[in-house]
C-alpha cells in the first residue's frame, strides 16, 4: 500500500474511532440513566439492550485501534 494511501487510512479510522467513542459513551449514559431510575421491564430490556450495545462498541473500539496500530507500524517501515 502506498504511503499516502496508509495516511488516508490512518486519517479514516481516526477519525471512525472518535465517532464510535462518543457513541459509547452516549450509550453509556443513557444506560447509566436508565439503571438509576425504578425498575419495571421496559427500562430493564433498554438497559439490558445498552449493556450488550456498550460491549459490543468497546470491541469495535478495541479492534479499531489495533488496526491503527498495525498502519502506524506499515507506515514506519516506508
């Protein structure tokens, strides 16, 4: 891969990595809100539903920067 190509990238997931961050943590809070108010089974399914939804972010998140990693790595060797 070129190298202004791997920068493109680079700038690219940076910046899906931002994006993705700031919806974890949007979901988060509106899981954080929803455990503090009463329980009934709506608000458990959303929570249950920002739980799984907060997982699964933190291992696009995870996945995301190893990535980055593995360019920053490619566009040292160039």
């Amino acid at each position: 891969m070129p190298k202004e190509a791997i920068t493109e990238r680079l700038k690219f997931l940076t910046e899906m990595l931002r994006l993705i961050f700031v919806a974890l943590l949007a979901v988060v809070g509106g899981t954080f809100s929803l455990l503090l108010g009463s329980y009934d089974l709506l608000r458990t399914l959303l929570a249950a539903a920002g739980i799984v939804t907060s997982i699964g972010l933190g291992v696009v998140i995870e996945r995301l920067y190893r990535k980055i990693q593995q360019l920053l790595v490619q566009l040292e060797e160039r």
